[in-house]
C-alpha cells in the first residue's frame, strides 16, 4: 500500500493543442512519482477548452515538504506554452486534506477516469465535496528541474500507508503564503492570489454548508422561546416571533422591522414562516423591505412561508415587477418567487417544530378570512442520552444509540433488551411551555367565533392547557366582559398572559439611531435635535419582563419567554442609551484637536446673528439618507420640508418614514404634523423611495380622525410608475384612492423618445384649486424635471413664496437639465451614492459620485449643497474629501434638521466630523486606496493585453475572420510594436462581435418575416380589389369610393361612442403607440361604415396627443377629439363604461346612452383598472354578452377597436352574433355555445374531416352543458355528447364554426352538412 499526495491544476488551452499537453506532461513526468492519474474535460471556455488533471505522487514523509514545489514543477513544465500562447491561462490548487481520510486502494490503475467528477470539482476550482467514496489525498513528487535544463529525480522508498494521518492545520497554510512572497515563485499576482484565497474559500463554503444544513430542521429543536419586536405602544404595531436556534416564526411584520432584526442577534435567512393576524398596515409594513432584503440573499432552499390573505403576496409580486425592464440588469434576470403561500382555508401547518392551528374570522360580507388567530403547539424534543447511564448499563458503542433515541426498544449483541427510559434524561414537565396562543380580536363577534372554533374545544374542556397567551387586543375590547369570561373559559389564570395594546409604555429600542443622534448634538445642537424619550439612564434587558411573577404583563420590547430550554447569554439584549457605552467615542489622539475645533465652532456659534434673526422657513429635515436598504444608522430615503408653521411637505418616502416623524416629534405632535402634510413629491418607483407611503397616508387619516377635523385629500405626485405603484397598492392591499389625489407627471424621458425635448411640469397647475392654495402652502411654484435615472425619474425645484428656490435631484446622474431648471437655487440636495473612485459603478446604475453632485451645484450656482443617498457601504458617515468646505457643500445624517438661518453651519462642522469620526474615515481611506490601486492594476493590464501581439487575434465571443489584402510586407516587418500591431490590423479584417442575444436575433428574424408576408398580402389584396371591382364593372354594379362616404353629420346612426383616452400613466410608450393604432382602425371601420357612429376621442393629453398628432392625416379625421375628460363633456346619468370585468351584460345598444371604449391597450398589466375608475366616477358600466355565444381562451378583453367594430356591427345588424362572428377572430375562440349560434352559418366541407375527434362545441341542451365530440362524417356529422359543466380547450384551428342544420336526439347531434343529400328535418 502506498502513501499518495495528490495536487490538481487545471490548464485553459486551444483546443487542439490539449492532447499535446497531456502528452507532454506524461512524458516528462516520472511514473513511480509523479503521474497524471485522471483527466477530465470540464468545460467549454470562450478561447477554447479547459482540462483539469489530477496529479498522483508518492512520497515517505509527504508532511515536511512544500506543497508549493509541486505546482512550480508544473509551471516549469509549461512554460514555453504559457510563454507562446498555447495556454491562456494556468491554475495550480491543492487538494485540502481534510477532505481525504480513507486508504486508497492498492492499485491505481484502476482509478476511475471521470475521478474528478467524483471528488466534486467545481467552478473554484477547489474539490470540495465530501461525500468522496475514494479519498485522494497526494503527497509531493520530488520531480524538480535544476538549473542548466537538466533534471534532477530525487527517489523515495514507498512505504505502506499509515492508518491515522493527522494534519495540522495552519502549518502548510502559512509555509505556502512565505513560499509565495519571499520566493516568488509565480510570475504574476494572479497566481498568488488564487493561491492565498484557497484557504479563505474552503472556510467560506464551509460556513455556506453550515449554514445552509442548519435552516433545514429534521426533529424538533432543545431551545424555544417567545420574543417580543413591538409592544404595541402609541399605535406603532405588536408584533413578536417564536425563535429556535435554526429558525424564526415572525407575527406581524410592522414597518421598520428590518433594522430590528440586527438588534435582536437575528439573521434574515432565519425567517420560514411569517403569519399575518390581521391585515392593517402595523402588521404588514416591513414585508416589502423583507422581500427586498431577501432578495439579496435568494437561494432555492431559502423560502418564506406566508400565512395569510393572498393580496399581500401579489402586491409584492406585481410591484416587484414594474421597474425589471427599465433596468439592463434586471433584463435577464431570472424572477424568484421568495414566498410560499399557506392559505388560512386549510386550518392548520405542521413542521419539525410547531403544530400551527389558524382559527379564521370572516365578515358577514365575504367568505375570505379578514383575519385570524394562531395556536402554537410545540412538538416533543428529541431523547437526549446520558452517558452515565450508558456506562452503568454498559452499552457498548453502535447504531443501536441511534434507535434508543429515535424512541425505539433495541436488543443488545448479548441480548439484553434496553428500552428508550432506560438511557435517555428525563424532562421536566414544568420546563416545557409548548401551548402558545395569539389572540388579535376588534370586536365581540370575533370572540363568539372563538369559542366556535374546534381547535378550542380540547382548552374549553379541560384536556390542554394554554401555557402563553398573546393578546394583541384594543384595551376597550380586554375590559369588556364578553373578552373576560372567553379568558376565564380558556383558563388564562394558568397561562402567562401577554398584553400588547395602547396601554404599553414605549421604550426606545433602535438604540444606534439614538446613539449617533447624541453623539452628533454634542458637536452641533443646532443641527441635531435630540429623539423624542431620550434618556442616558434608560437600560433594560431581554429577561427583565420574564423574571416577573404576574399573571397579566405588559412588557418592554425585546422581552424574551423561554418555551423551552434557555438560550446562552449571547443571544441575551441589552438596551441602553447612553451614548458613553456605545462605540461613539473621541479617539486619544484626536481629543485635544476635536475640543479645539469645538471650542472655537461653539464660540462662533454665540457670536452668529443669523441663527438668531428667527428667519426659519422653509426648514429641511432629514428623515433617510441610506440608498437601497436602510442600515443601522441610516433609513433610506425620505426628506421633510417644512414651508411654514402649518404646511410641510414629503420628498419621497421610504420605509419607516413615519416611524422616524415620529422618532423626532413623539406622539404629543405627531397628530399635527401629519395634517400639516399637503403633499408628497415622489421622485421614482423604486422600493426604498416609495414603500412607506401607504403608512403616510392610513396614519394621516387616522391622526384627522382622533381630532374630529374634516379630512383633507393629500397630494401625491409622480411619474407613470408611481402611478402603477398607487394602483396596485389600492388593488390589492389597502383603499387609498380616496385618501389622495394624484398629479401624474408627464415626461418624455432620455431613453426613450430623444427626438423630443425633456418635458418640464408646473405641478401647482395641475393640483385641483380646492387643494392648492399658494399662500397657505407658502409656495409659489412647484416643477418637476426629468432626470437621467431608471424607472421616469424626476427631480423637484420648489420655490416659496419669498423666492427662496429648493431643488431635491432624486437618483439620477449629472444632468445638465437640473442645472438649468435649478439656476441660483439657495439649497441643492443631490445624491452622491458612491465615492469618487467607484465612478464606473455609479454610471453602471445611474447615480452620481460625491465630486459629481458638488460639480452639479457648482454649475447651478446652487449658495448651499448638501450630499445623500448614500451607499449602505458607509455605516455611520461618507467620505469628507477636502473640496467640500471650498464648494459650500456638506453631508446629511438622518435626524438633521436644518433651519433656513443655518445652511452655512452645514460646510462648517466638516472639520469636526473629520475629527469625531476619524477612525471609521481612516478606514474608508484605507479602502479607498485598494480600490484605487486594483483600478489602476486592471488598467495596466488591459494596456499590457491590447499592446500583446497575439490578443490582437483574441475578440470574445466573436468569430474572427482574415481577408488577404494587398498591404506589403516592409509595414509588418517593422521594430515598432505599436506600427506592428497597425499593420497587421490594416491587414487582417474582423467581423465585428454580434451586438443582439439569440432572443434577439430570432425575434428580429421573425419580423423580417412577417414584414415580408405583409407585403405578399398587400399584393394579393390589391389583386382581389381590381378583379371585385372589374366584377361589379362587368355586371353593372356601382363600385364604392370615398366620395359616397358618409360623414358623422349625415348618419342615420346617432349611437355615440366615447374613446377614453386618459390612461397614459398605465402605459409604456410603445403600449401608447400601439393603442393610436387601435384608434386608427377605428376610425377606417366609421368611415367606411354605411352609417358612421359618432366617435369621441376624449382626454387626449399628454404622450397620446403627442403620438395622435404625429398622424400626418389627423386634422381630415371626420371625429370629435379633446382633451376634456368624461366628465365634463357628458352628463353621467347617460355614459356606460364597456369593461370585460362588469357583472352587468350589455342587452342592446340605445341611442340616448354614450358608451365608453377605455383607451387601455389589451395586452396591459391593471387587471379591473376601467371597472374601478367607472365605480369611482359613479358611471354605468356593463360588458359585451360574448360569454353568451362564445368562449374565448383568455378573459373576454378585446382591443378598442375589435369593441368598436363589434358595436358598429350591432348597430348594422342589431344581432351580436353576427357581430361576434364577423369581429372576434377565431383564434381566440375556444367553442361556441350552440344556443345562441345562428346554424345557418357553415364550415367548409373540406375542414369537416381535420375535427374528427376533437371536442369542439357547448351545446345548451335545457339546463344542462354538453360537449360535442365530433366522431364521423358522411353526408351527416356526428357527434357525440358527453354530460359535463366545463368545457376543454381545443387545438386551435381545430373547430366548427358553421352549421346548416341541428338536430338534438337522445345524446347524439347529427348536423347536416352543407351540400349533402340528407332527409328533410
């Protein structure tokens, strides 16, 4: 038996030159000590294959000699290929012996080839799959080239392999790193960096594998316990979660809760389950934040099981797809569903841990739960073994120990029978809590419910009892005696009762937003106001409320119940808010320089007039500056503008916006300020600029009801998918339409359609005149401007009525029309996202760096700029660079609030900031200048790639082609490397890399194909019309011509169809182009209709007006078009709104009724948008009766000009069924209801045959539905009918639309067809 050593490399090469190699290699390796053993083709790679081998050596004492010599053998070995281009690449590893721990058989020349595949050789290029059924641990070959090129075999004695090889960990880790420095052994860094990261990978994917084998849960855990997130104090949300080691229950996701979770030692990926009690936004506020975080962090193991009403999901779905085409890299992402829905129909959810039982509440108006109430019943902990017992007992050691804790009786090799009792401890009884009841009831016959429930009965009877119960109950409804005797029915008295209401007292839990905020108004008080119940003496912990002996508690947030078993005291949290315990401390070195600069800032401070002149307005607060997901420190994004002492206003609102008003104001001021809010100006859809609007909007209301004062609408502003947002949101999670009166801004953006200029608004001018009022807003003017960003972003440029000019830039990069719009602005908020040297990244997303904004405002002659939206990179505070106090520019913090008397504080506390957080800028620098340095390195190397000859051959992904041409040879013969390189370009042509996606090119290939049909057919098409009209020549019959048209004004017909054009915002520009499409047929079918209808085209606005306009013909339309909406062109006692979605059916068309199209593309994404905007306006509305003669594959939703064709013809006809047939294309047609079909209509006889066995028709047959199979056909066809409710889909092209004659017998149909000799019927 041998001892083996092994080493792996992989080699990119030419294709044709890998059996050179792997010859080569043979060769020049010695057999008895260092063999390639296995190859294997891994992959394909764009400059053509890469092999990996697997080196075998055998060596005595493999322990004591460097690893590293091995692969520089290798690399010897090759170097002449690496040198001349053979080998684009290189890469040496080593196999971790901790992987390798069994003997390997005696001969290996019977290893398998594909042995690679078998140690699990992945992308890293490291073999880490333990799950190896042949350990290949080799030692090192002491093959080695000396110097002169001759070779030097140094030979070892084999001995037989040691049973027990201990590795020491660290040794051969640290030998590799000196050998790699002090020798340089490799020409390049790239090879020491593979090698240095070896390790740090191993250690990652290892945590990865432990991480990933701890969230799944195979046996009920040892640890349980009950934590609470919020207390339920001043309406702010109860929520709380059941945690294991390895997993989280959470119960109600209230805003914010995000950044909780760091506070409470948590990981997002411990969430499985989140369950909803009740649908109201202090339970459902931090889902769309979860859903972002777990987005980040998305593996298909990782899923959250959601309990609750199915509209919360799709709200997150149909949201979460809004902005993906705007964005490149969201283009060809693939979509991940992160939640799993358990729908509370089915009563209960079981898993290793929990039996969760759902006890439901329905209204009296919908059978769907409104909301619900949860039982916990925690499953028994596995059997633990005492070893004490087991040596008493002298049980030897084996599977057995396994059965004995699984529960299971074994029988023991000397046949002694040990039971489970016999070796296992014994649990406490009192220990274990497993009974966790989660109350949330509104009103008493939620209560009756209860005690309905069947998951009650076993606690109303006695035979269970409740160990916890959480009562997220209004203190009005636990007072009442209904409430009490339910608690004395359950027994409460034995339970430990939980009360999370109104009646809790609040306690400050997001400790680092109170800690910095202290921290800073110890340098600036003037900027930085103190958090409403801050208290340096206030300190609590996890177990203060547990260590109380009350039945009936309200508690602290973050108190934590055992269940069962206790968590270590790592995971116990301490809440405190003295800034001296915190991490925010003056460093050694810099307390003497920071109290100078303080001292000197604090005096000039007494000595300023301005701070004390009282001219206030408008005063800035900072309620967010962190980009994408909020931080520890930082929410995202969100400013409050306060123009006067009763009117303030929101830019953008991200979540847990009001959670930091609230923060700042506390609940004594909070009503107030939120009906001082008249408006939010939202810049852009994305989630961390718009989430926590509906919270805004629910509390405002709420704040107007608690005072008893009339509600006044909020205005909401925004561009096309800020309105997709608002309406999803009303669709499918709470009613905010009537709450809000939304302005939709109109803009041509820079990526669309640049052949027209940028649009700017004056929004004042579109706010109804009841809101706006320009003295009691104390604004004169309100303008939105595109800006360079994804998703129609805009920024804002609000001037008061003092002249004094605000601009709020959004996310957007420099854009040249900000600078021009915002000319002379006294405050400019730009974003600066990243730092100067991650220029790239900020192009890649469009935002802006730091140097970037302040040349912005530079240009603008902007007297003040201050810098946010910062990358979550930068924890506590960006970066400082020097030119900020030269350009007048600072940085925002959350919390700053800034009075209009002190902007010039801003660029003077610079320095201070510099010296109170000079140890995180020193880090930020220290980064700064790797990321510079890995710049510049990757810039050398490109330089170096395209001054290398043979790269000049080497276009990725492209197939490059040579063409000889007549160049002579003296201009490639040249020294000179960069005259080479030219005249071997001059030479050599490429075909240039194709820029389209297989997708893209088929797509394109398709269209050129049908642009070629389109014109076959109007070829032929024009080929009919001569020969029809040579026919109508020949028999004398008039041909019809524009002139004989009719005109509105002389139609017998005074049937009025109104075209509603207002639903640019639901729309992409192409979908608007599209639909004037639509418009345009409609308007062929009127005017050659014998009658016209009279068409409306009415709110025609904005980009439809524009592409209306671009019709060359449009002023000869013979049509009514404004842009006056419905209602004001038609009373609306006589519209009908014509919607797929109406209950009603339209029975006829009346000439004293107005029937409206909606001008909304068919192929949208606002399912029900036209029936909920005809409720809203109190407008009639009914559908087309198709569902009555036809149905259709998908919902019955047509084009706008198939309905006005359809109406057209009813009007000519007065039949639908004529109407449908003549309109709805067959594709579309699943089967007809034979009922309703006219059977004079007939199929060709030639296509009889092709239906034969296919389901094609409904036929009504009394009360009852049959499907006709048609089975035969002669001169008759036959059809069998099966007795069924539900129709099948049917190939399409497959189906019979035409008969002569029906005849109903029994359960056959015999129809005869057309031309046939069949008996009179």
């Amino acid at each position: 038996m041998n001892s083996l050593f092994r080493r792996g490399f992989s080699i990119m090469m030419e294709g044709p030159k890998t059996r050179m190699i792997k010859d080569k290699l043979k060769k020049a390796l010695n057999p008895e000590h260092l063999n390639v053993v296995c190859e294997s083709h891994m992959h394909a790679v764009p400059k053509g294959a890469e092999m990996h081998f697997l080196v075998e050596c055998v060596s005595e004492k493999f322990e004591d000699i460097p690893k590293i010599k091995c692969h520089r053998i290798i690399h010897e070995l090759l170097a002449e290929e690496l040198k001349s281009g053979d080998i684009h690449a290189l890469r040496l590893f080593t196999v971790p012996p901790s992987k390798y721990n069994v003997k390997l058989s005696d001969c290996i020349n019977n290893l398998e080839v594909n042995s690679c595949k078998i140690l699990g050789l992945i992308s890293s290029r490291i073999l880490l799959n333990s799950n190896i059924k042949t350990s290949l641990y080799c030692t090192y070959c002491a093959t080695s080239t000396a110097t002169g090129n001759k070779k030097r075999v140094e030979k070892f004695e084999t001995k037989a392999i040691k049973k027990d090889i201990k590795y020491k960990p660290g040794l051969d880790t640290n030998k590799l790193r000196r050998n790699l420095y002090q020798n340089k052994v490799f020409p390049n860094n790239k090879q020491q960096d593979i090698e240095n990261s070896v390790h740090l990978k191993v250690a990652l994917n290892n945590t990865l594998t432990k991480i990933r084998s701890s969230t799944i849960m195979n046996k009920a855990p040892a640890i349980i316990s009950l934590d609470i997130i919020r207390n339920g104090s001043h309406d702010l949300g109860s929520s709380l979660m059941l945690r294991t080691p390895y997993s989280i229950y959470l119960i109600n996701a209230s805003e914010g809760l995000l950044r909780t979770l760091r506070l409470l030692n948590s990981k997002i990926h411990q969430i499985k389950d989140i369950l909803i009690t009740r649908n109201n936004i202090n339970n459902v506020g931090g889902l769309a934040g979860i859903n972002i975080a777990f987005e980040k962090i998305f593996r298909d193991d990782l899923k959250l099981c959601y309990h609750g009403g199915e509209n919360v999901i799709e709200f997150i779905k149909s949201t979460r797809s809004i902005l993906d085409g705007e964005r490149p890299d969201m283009v060809n992402k693939k979509k991940v569903d992160i939640f799993s829905h358990h729908s509370l129909n089915n009563k209960m959810f079981s898993d290793p841990v929990f039996d969760i039982k759902y006890i439901p509440f329905t209204n009296s108006n919908s059978l769907v739960p409104v909301s619900s109430c949860f039982l916990f019943e925690a499953k028994p902990p596995e059997m633990k073994i005492d070893p004490i017992k087991l040596i008493e007992l002298d049980v030897p050691k084996g599977s057995w120990i396994g059965k004995l804790k699984d529960g299971e009786e074994v029988t023991l090799p000397d046949n002694r029978v040990i039971k489970p009792d016999d070796v296992t401890v014994k649990i406490d009884p009192k220990s274990e809590k497993p009974n966790i009841l989660i109350l949330d009831v509104e009103s008493i016959e939620e209560i009756n419910s209860l005690l309905k429930s069947s998951h009650m009965v076993p606690y109303l009877k006695n035979e269970k009892s409740l160990n916890y119960v959480i009562h997220i109950v209004k203190d009005n409804i636990f007072k009442s005696e209904e409430y009490q005797k339910f608690m004395e029915n359950i027994r409460c008295e034995d339970a430990k009762n939980i009360i999370l209401n109104e009646t809790a007292q609040f306690w400050p839990t997001d400790i680092a937003i109170y800690h910095i905020t202290k921290y800073n108004n110890s340098i600036c008080p003037e900027l930085f106001p103190l958090l409403y119940h801050y208290d340096s003496s206030i300190l609590f912990t996890s177990e203060d409320d547990n260590n109380k002996e009350d039945t009936y508690l309200t508690v602290k947030p973050f108190s934590r119940f055992p269940i069962r078993g206790q968590f270590n005291k790592d995971y116990e949290i301490k809440i405190y808010l003295d800034v001296a315990l915190s991490n925010f401390l003056i460093q050694p070195e810099q307390k003497e320089n920071f109290e100078k600069l303080l001292g000197e800032f604090r005096k000039e401070c007494e000595n300023d007039s301005l701070l004390k002149n009282g001219d206030i307005y408008p005063e800035l607060l900072i309620l967010g500056t962190s980009s994408a997901l909020p931080s520890k420190y930082r929410n995202v994004s969100s400013y409050f503008l306060k123009t006067s002492e009763n009117s303030s206003f929101l830019i953008d609102v991200g979540e847990s916006t009001y959670l930091q008003l609230f923060h700042l104001f506390g609940p004594d001021k909070i009503d107030q300020i939120l009906m001082n809010i008249r408006a939010c100006f939202i810049t852009h859809a994305h989630e961390d600029h718009i989430n926590g609007l509906g919270a805004i909007v629910i509390k405002r209301k709420e704040a107007f009801e608690r005072n008893n004062i009339p509600y006044i609408p909020l205005v909401v502003t925004g561009t096309r998918y800020v309105s997709k947002y608002i309406y999803r949101y009303n669709q499918h999670m709470f009613n905010i339409f009537n709450l809000i009166e939304f302005v939709y801004i109109y803009q041509n953006t820079f990526n669309r359609a640049k052949t027209l200029p940028p649009t700017i608004t004056d929004v004042e001018k579109k706010i109804s005149s009841n809101l706006f009022n320009k003295k009691e807003w104390n604004l004169a003017s309100i303008k939105s401007c595109p800006v360079i960003h994804y998703g129609y972003a805009c920024g804002y440029i609000l001037t008061d009525t003092n002249g004094r000019k605000f601009v709020f830039s959004g996310d957007t990069r420099p854009s040249d029309l900000l600078v021009q719009e915002g000319m002379g602005a006294d405050v400019l908020v730009h974003e600066a996202t990243f730092e100067d040297e991650y220029m790239e990244e900020a192009i890649n997303k469009k935002h802006s760096t730091m140097e970037e904004a302040v040349t912005i405002g530079e240009k603008m002659r902007a007297k003040n700029i201050l810098l946010t939206h910062f990358s979550a990179r930068y924890s506590k505070i960006s970066r400082l660079p020097d030119y900020l106090e030269e350009k007048n520019a600072g940085i925002a913090f959350d919390f700053m609030q800034i009075k209009f008397n002190q902007w010039h504080l801003v660029p003077k506390i610079n320095k201070l900031l510099r010296a109170a957080y000079a140890t995180e800028l020193l880090e930020m620098e220290e980064r700064s200048q790797k990321k510079t340095l890995t710049v510049n390195n990757e810039q050398k190397r490109k330089c170096e790639e395209e001054i290398s000859l043979p790269n000049v051959f080497n276009f990725p992904n492209c197939n490059s082609r040579m063409e000889e041409t007549n160049t002579t040879s003296e201009s490639v013969e040249k020294n000179d490397t960069t005259n080479t390189i030219v005249g071997i370009t001059k030479k050599l042509k490429f075909e240039a890399p194709n820029p389209l996606s297989k997708k893209q090119q088929k797509k394109k290939i398709r269209r050129e194909k049908m642009l070629e049909k389109r014109k076959e057919k109007r070829v032929l098409e024009k080929q009919r019309r001569k020969e029809r009209n040579k026919t109508m020549r020949e028999n004398n019959i008039p041909i019809p011509s524009r002139k004989n048209f009719k005109k509105m004004t002389d139609s017998n017909c005074k049937v009025c169809v109104a075209i509603d054009m207002s639903y640019d915002e639901y729309m992409s520009d192409a979908n608007i182009k599209a639909t004037i499409n639509q418009l345009q047929f409609c308007y062929g079918y009127n005017r050659r209709a014998e009658n016209p209808l009279q068409l409306y085209i009415v709110g025609l606005e904005g980009k439809s007006k524009e592409e209306y306009l671009k019709q060359s013909d449009n002023n000869s339309w013979d049509v009514y078009s404004t842009s006056k909406s419905l209602t004001e062109m038609f009373s609306k006692d006589k519209l009908v709104y014509l919607t797929a979605d109406s209950e009603n059916d339209l029975d006829d068309i009346e000439d004293d009724k107005i029937y409206v199209i909606g001008g909304l593309l068919d192929h949208n994404s606002c399912p029900k948008l036209t029936l909920e905007i005809a409720k809203n306006k109190g407008i009639q509305h009914a559908k087309l009766p198709i569902g009555n003669y036809m149905r259709l594959k998908t919902r019955s939703v047509l084009t706008i000009n198939q309905v006005y064709d359809i109406i057209l013809k009813y009007t000519e006809t007065k039949s639908w069924e004529d109407a449908f047939f003549k309109v709805i294309p067959i594709r579309k047609v699943v089967c007809f209801v034979l009922s309703k079909v006219n059977p004079s209509q007939l199929l060709p006889l030639e296509l009889v045959d092709k239906c034969i066995g296919n389901k094609l028709w409904i036929i009504m047959k009394g009360d009852k539905e049959f499907v006709g199979t048609l089975v035969g056909f002669d001169d008759y066809v036959n059809m069998v009918l099966e007795d069924v409710t539900e129709y099948e889909n049917t190939p399409e092209g497959k189906r019979i639309t035409k008969l002569d004659q029906i005849l109903l017998s029994g359960n056959h149909i015999t129809m005869l067809v057309p031309g046939g000799e069949g008996p009179e019927l």
